[in-house]
C-alpha cells in the first residue's frame, strides 16, 4: 500500500501545527541580555556600577538633547556572558528593569486593488494653506520643502530604550510625532509603553518644543476585524497621545478600524475594494496610490495639526487637542453610537468628535488663547472588593477636589484606573457615566480574548466628557455579555480627573445662569424658569444623553416652614437605556452597543455579542465579504488532522480486509482467491517480455512485485 499521499497530509498538518505554535512563541516578550537602570548620580557612576557587577555601561536611554541636569540618567548596561543578573540593589540606583524586545507593528490595512487617490474632501488642506503667511516653513503642494523626518525603529529588536529614544528624539527641534504602530491588534492583547516610553511621553509634553510640549499623533489601530479595542492599547489610550482613526471614501466606518472612548477625532483613509485609497510617498523616490489602514490616518492628522502651528506656534500640546475637539466635524461620518455631550457636542467612539477640518482649525488657531495650567484631580472610589457577577454598578459622588489647589471644574480627559479579576476577560462591557450623563464605553466585549489575567491597575481613558462640569456622580458599570456564568472581583479602582479650573477659550456652554427661577438660601438652584431643565443643581435648555424630561414632586426648606414645589428637571433613563424619553424601561430612544432595541414596546434586551460591522454603502452597495475570523486556521488544522488519521485508518483497514493478512506466519482470512488487482497498475506489468531499455532503472525496482502478480495469477 502506497502511505503517501496519507504521509503528504500529515506532514502538511504537522508544518500548520507548527506555524501556530511559532506564531505563539513569537508573541511573547524576548530577553535582550540587557538591564535598564536609573543612575540619578549621573553617567559617571553609571560607568561606575557597571563596572562594579560586572557589566557594561551602553550610554544613556534618555534623548541626549535633553539636560542631564534636569532629568536624571537612565543608563541601560548589558549583562556580561556567564555572569547573572545582579541578586541585590546597589543604593545608588533607583530602579532597575530587564530589557524585553516587544511586539511592535505597523498600522497598515489589508492590500486591497488599485484605485485613484483619495482626496481629503472634508479636512480642507488647501484652504488651510491658503491662510498661512508667505513664506511659512509647512511643506507646500508643489513639494518645494520637506520637514518631515522619519524614524527606523520595527525592523529590528524593538525595546523599551528603543520605543523611549524614538519619542524623545530631538523633542525640541520635532513639534509632531506621528506614530503608526502599537501593540498586536489580535482582539486579546492588553499592552502599552513600559517604563522608559512612559518617561519620554511626560518629558515630550512638559519639555520637548521649549515647554509647550511635544505633540505626539497615534493612529487608533486596525483591529476591527477581531473585535479588538483601542483602549486595550496604552499608546492611544493615554492622555499624552492625539488617537486617530479612519473613515472611508463614502463616510463608513472601515472593517478594520477599532472603537474606543479615547479616539479624538477621524481622517481618510482605504475602506472596502470599491473605495478609494491614501497617495503618498513610497521606497526608492516613488509614490504609492494604496496606502491604507489608520497608518495613513494618522500622518493626514500630523499634516493639518502642523498647518495649525504655522498658525499660531505658541499652541501647547493640550492647546491642539482642544483645537481638534471644537473644530472637528461629524457631519456625514456614518456610524450608530452618535450621542450628544453634556456640553452639546456630539461625539462616537468610532470617529471621537468627527473629521478633521484644516481651515477651521488653522482660523481659530491664530486667535487661540492658552488654556490653564492642567490640573489632576485623584479620586478613590472603591473601599472593598466588589463580586463583578453578572453585572456590577459602582456609584459615587465627588466634588472634583473642590476647595483645593488641583480643583477642576472643566474636564478634559478622565480615567477610570481599574484593577479587577475576571475567569474570561473577553467577556467583559465597561461603561463609565459622567455627572451630566455622557456615556463612554471603556471596554467592548473581545470574543478572541479568553484570558484570566483580569486587569491590573489598567487606565481606560475617555475623551468624550470634555469640557464638562465633573462634579456630581460618576457610574462605573461592569456587565458580564456572554451566558456563561463567569465570575471576577472588582477590587480597586480609582477616579482621575484631568483638566482646568476655568472655562475653555471659545467654549459654547449650553449651562445658563439666567435659567433659574427659585433659589434656596444657600444659594443653590431648585426650580427653573420655563424652558430650562434642572440637572446637577444648573438649568439646561435641554436633557444630556441619558436623561430625559420630567416633573418631580419634592419639598425645599424656607426659613418659615417647608414648601412644596414640582420642578422640571432632567430625570435618568433606564439603566438598560443609553437615551429615553422617560425614566422607564418601556421610554428608550437608543440602546448600549450590545443591547438589541425593539420598537414594540420601545425596550432595550441584552445581547451576548456586539457587532462593530460597518455601515451600508452609499448608493445601496453591499459590503465587501468579511475577513476570516482569526481562529479559522486552528480550527482548520484541527479537523484536518481528525480527517487524516480517519482516512488513513479507514484505507489501511480496507486493504487489509481485501488481501488478507497473516499472523507469525499463519494467514488467518483473505476475502478472494482469485488475481489481486491493484487499482491504477499498469496493463503491461502482465506482460511475459521484460522491460525496454527505456525502462531504465525502473526495471530492478518493479520486477518483485510484478513477479509476485504473475505467481498470484497462476493461481
């Protein structure tokens, strides 16, 4: 019996096996030999301890431009061969931490046909250009000049010194970095910049440009295929980085991009095959007229935020993300999670607060006025550990430090630093709820992240709260998504607030002062006039997301007694409402992304899984076929090695049953006395002549067995 075609198959599954197993292998962290260590002393007693245990001192991580006297060394020092890791702390060091190359990759899509390119329509460039003074150091379009630089940083062992000498390179001659690349945006990883990135990111924006702060663009990442969330990344997700992601041709959210509540706005770029996508420079002086994904989102963003600074260069790095967020646009940009601020503005967690406009931010630049110092305000909400269950709210209500230094009364960005256990991560929905009812998704549910290493001190960020009053109550929901009975501990988490203590330059507040009617003695707000809603102790024109309408029956104290009054005032929706038109669970307008609206009876019901599927095409074309899921080629592999060893167990018992076997010796059955046939045999081998000359070396080989045949055939 011939075995192979069945050895074919085994060896094909064994290579696939092997390729998952090294796709695995790949993922993890690799040890460099290398330790960094923070030497406040300076480079000399760097040299000094290197020596001393037995290593080499390879220079400093931190950016040389930068003043050792102001930031103190961080000298990474490589493990001599034979010799251990040091076993104590020498007094003189800080701290100290073994250098992993990570898994950095580039933010490009999927290669898709060529197509024109894409015109960025919306953002506005050339009017944009056509307000800058002659003369001015931005590149134009006749390429007359060329300020953009690049860095060469994933093609090699990517570490944390390398990741912190990329973003401090040079901070005081480079105003932007724009940076494509991130963690593995595979739906199950949760990682972000270690140690030394952390430290360059703080030294960017409080040193780099002379103090007004190195502006650091990211794109928001292209794991929308996989279910993936960008606030699992730390790049996007912290406060220091301007989050883009994409929009198509026609306005659609693209297949790849992912949601989160720290993207700040959108660009253009690749979609499905019948959209267009980015022209830009390529290898060996060409151009290219297919780049894709948000890693060409994110340099369109850099472009117009430099056209920004020829504007006005005293912006600061905050000054720009203020400008993004009062000129950005959400007309046209297709998705379903639009919602309404507390301050009027919409906002989603697909687009941030819509698409760039290069005209409208290089016209309200010129005339910008600074913002205030930022302030951080920590707040620690939980005292105990909570069970998670099937769904956990945590409420609680903060003044935003009032009466002390770092008070904020305008909210830029807020955290929710969480620490948590959880059987299947994967399985988590996070939401965080501000005082005046904005609604942001912290975490999705991710299907491919089966992981048990819950969370530890993770800060899922949001944006979408900006400008707002952080006073009041904020509501931590955690909700389980699937059926399956998983259990977790919440067991820290903690509240922080960063932002001002005035009121943002150009800031169209729809809070009115003039809209209260009756005040009690202290002062504080209890009936509003007509047209107005009481929220928060303040008289809106109209409810934030989240609350609706409604008149409440209550008593206020006078100085002679107690009167009643009935108020207009916003009431909260339905906890299983995201909008309402009244407080029950039969009023939802909208529901939370993974909760199914029903227009019977006006009800929100749970679903196990959300769907991130881009809306419909323009002009009624469907959407291009959805990417494999990720897990198909385990799966694959899989079934394949069941079929295999079937088949091959089946074909062997089949020959056997046919020929007949023996037993030491002894034949124990044969099904036919007659000529054994072979399927596929050549007729000639029947034949009494021997073989040609053409026949070759063919002969010696066959001859055996077409003896055996013959001798059979007598029979």
């Amino acid at each position: 019996m011939d075995l192979r075609p069945c050895s074919l198959l085994l060896l094909w599954t064994l290579v696939v096996a092997l390729a998952l197993l090294a796709r695995e292998v790949l993922a993890q962290r690799v040890y460099t030999n290398t330790w960094a260590v923070l030497v406040p002393a300076g480079p000399r007693e760097a040299d000094r301890l290197a020596e001393k245990h037995g290593f080499l001192n390879l220079g400093p991580v931190s950016a040389p431009s930068l003043s050792p006297a102001a930031v103190p060394s961080a000298s990474p020092v490589h493990l001599r061969r034979g010799r251990a890791a040091p076993r104590g702390r020498d007094t003189l060091c800080s701290w100290l931490r073994p250098r992993w190359g990570q898994r950095a990759l580039q933010r490009a899509g999927a290669e898709l046909p060529w197509s024109p390119g894409l015109p960025l329509l919306g953002s506005r460039p050339v009017r944009g250009w056509s307000r800058l003074y002659p003369g001015a150091r931005v590149p134009r379009p006749d390429h007359g000049g060329s300020a953009g630089r690049s860095v060469r940083m994933l093609d090699g062992e990517v570490t944390d010194a390398v990741e912190a000498h990329s973003l401090g390179l040079n901070p005081n001659h480079i105003h932007i970095y724009s940076a494509s690349w991130g963690p593995e945006d595979d739906g199950k990883t949760v990682d972000g910049p270690a140690r030394l990135a952390e430290e360059a990111f703080f030294r960017g924006v409080s040193q780099g440009r002379g103090g007004l702060g190195s502006i650091f663009v990211w794109a928001s990442g292209n794991g929308g295929r996989e279910h993936d969330s960008c606030n699992c990344d730390g790049y996007t997700n912290s406060i220091y980085t301007l989050s883009i992601s994409s929009t198509t041709q026609y306005g659609n959210v693209p297949w790849y991009s992912e949601a989160c509540s720290s993207t700040l706005a959108t660009t253009y770029s690749s979609g499905n095959q019948n959209e267009k996508q980015i022209v830009t420079t390529d290898l060996r002086q060409k151009c290219t007229e297919s780049h894709t994904g948000t890693s060409a989102s994110a340099p369109l963003a850099a472009g117009i935020i430099a056209l920004a600074l020829e504007a006005n260069k005293n912006l600061t790095w905050r000054d720009m993300q203020h400008l993004v967020v009062q000129t950005s646009k959400p007309a046209h940009l297709n998705a379903n999670d639009w919602v309404t601020n507390g301050v009027g503005r919409k906002v989603s967690h697909s687009y941030g607060y819509g698409l760039l406009d290069a005209g409208a931010m290089v016209s309200l630049a010129k005339n910008w006025t600074t913002v205030g110092p930022q302030r951080k305000c920590v707040i620690d909400i939980l005292t105990e550990p909570k069970d998670i269950g099937k769904r956990l709210e945590v409420r609680r209500k903060v003044d935003a430090c009032l009466g002390k230094a770092n008070y904020i009364s305008r909210l830029e960005h807020a955290q929710a630093r969480l620490t948590l256990s959880y059987n299947r991560r994967g399985d988590l929905a996070i939401h965080l709820v501000s005082p005046m009812g904005t609604r942001s998704t912290l975490l999705a549910s991710r299907p491919h992240d089966y992981s048990a290493d819950g969370f530890n001190d993770w800060a899922f960020m949001t944006t979408h709260s900006w400008d707002e009053d952080p006073a009041g109550d904020w509501v931590l929901e955690i909700e389980n998504t699937s059926d399956a009975n998983n259990y977790g501990t919440l067991t820290k988490f903690t509240l922080v607030l960063y932002g001002t203590a005035t009121d943002s330059p150009g800031l169209s507040n729809q809070l009115e002062s003039s809209g209260c009617k009756t005040l009690t003695s202290s002062q504080t707000c209890v009936v509003c006039e007509e047209g107005y809603y009481l929220h928060q102790k303040s008289c809106l024109k109209r409810c934030p997301p989240g609350f609706a309408p409604g008149v409440q029956s209550t008593h206020y104290a006078l100085e002679n007694g107690v009167e009643p009054i009935s108020p207009h005032l916003c009431l909260p929706c339905h906890p299983s409402c995201a909008t309402c038109s009244g407080p029950t669970a039969n009023e939802c307008l909208t529901c939370p992304a993974h909760s199914h609206f029903s227009s019977l009876d006006l009800s929100c019901s749970h679903q196990t899984q959300s769907s991130r599927a881009s809306p419909a095409l323009a002009d009624g074309e469907g959407l291009a076929e959805a990417p494999p899921p990720a897990n198909l080629p385990v799966l694959i592999a899989s079934l394949s090695c069941v079929l295999i060893v079937i088949i091959f167990v089946t074909v062997f018992l089949a020959l056997q049953l046919r020929s007949g076997f023996s037993l030491r010796g002894v034949k124990v059955y044969a099904l036919d006395s007659g000529i054994i046939s072979y399927k596929g045999l050549p007729s000639d081998v029947w034949q009494e002549e021997g073989p040609s000359e053409s026949d070759g070396e063919e002969y010696e080989a066959h001859s055996e067995r077409t003896a055996f045949i013959r001798d059979q055939s007598a029979l």
